[in-house]
C-alpha cells in the first residue's frame, strides 16, 4: 500500500517497496518477556527486524525472511498480525504489518551480522531505547499484552 503526500507526489522506489513487515522477536523465560533488538544499519539506532514485502512472498514469509537475516533469529511467528504502523521514506509512507515471533534460536552467524548489533533487552528497556516512536507504541502494546 503506498500513501503519496499528496496527488502529485511520485515514489522514489517502486510501489511494493511501501508495504513492509516486521517482527517483534520474544523471548519467555518462565513468566519473565525479553525482546531482541537490531541496530539500524546506518544511524545505528535500536529497531526490531523489518523490511520491504518482496512481490513473491506474503508479508508473514517476509517478516520470517528479515528476522533471520536483519538480526539471526528464528522460531515461532504467530499468523496474524499484531499491530500496524506507517512511517516516511524515499518520497512517501511505508505501511507496515507487525507479528509476534517466538524466538525459539540465536544464529552465531547470519547475513547482516557486520552491518548490525543484536541484542536482548527487557520488555520496559526496549521501548525506551527504540529508535522510532512508531515503533515504541508497538512495542508498548506488546508490554501492556504481557501484563494483562
């Protein structure tokens, strides 16, 4: 889904690279949550794994695709989304579908390891190191999910 500014606003990148997905990775030790977070690759601000939806996958596959390369994990993606948010770049809005992963593995070695740092942090410190306010009301969301 691409959202211009306003009508005569042309996208800088093709139209599917607006429509994104993302997970929030998990840990659950017990009754105690931790989520894994990646730096971005440029500004090295704390994020959760997310990128464009390629055409050939759904964004469930995508989300799976991005979590083991962006930041070398995998496990369990609950199928329905969990929340959305939308956010500004290349000329337009990005619109992007988050799931809850289960982390059920940590990767010692995975594509974006050189461009990125992994790390676990608690539920309470992951939404105040978040790099993007976006991103922290999901994050949020999850924190008030876990402790109703």
């Amino acid at each position: 889904m691409f959202y211009a500014k306003d009508q005569f606003d042309m996208p800088d990148k093709p139209r599917y690279y607006y429509n994104q997905s993302a997970v929030i990775p998990f840990i659950k030790e017990g009754s105690t949550y931790k989520v894994v977070l990646i730096t971005t690759r440029k500004k090295k601000r704390w994020t959760i794994p997310k990128g464009i939806v390629e055409p050939e996958l759904d964004s469930l596959e995508s989300a799976r695709k991005e979590a083991e390369e962006e930041a070398g994990i995998k496990g369990y993606i609950e199928p329905v989304i969990f929340d959305t948010f939308e956010y500004n770049k290349w000329g337009g809005t990005c619109f992007v579908k988050v799931y809850l992963m289960e982390v059920h593995e940590l990767l010692n070695q995975w594509p974006e390891e050189i461009y990125r740092e992994r790390r676990i942090f608690s539920v309470e410190a992951a939404v105040k190191v978040i790099g993007r306010e976006e991103i922290r009301h999901v994050l949020q969301k999850f924190k008030e999910q876990i402790n109703s």
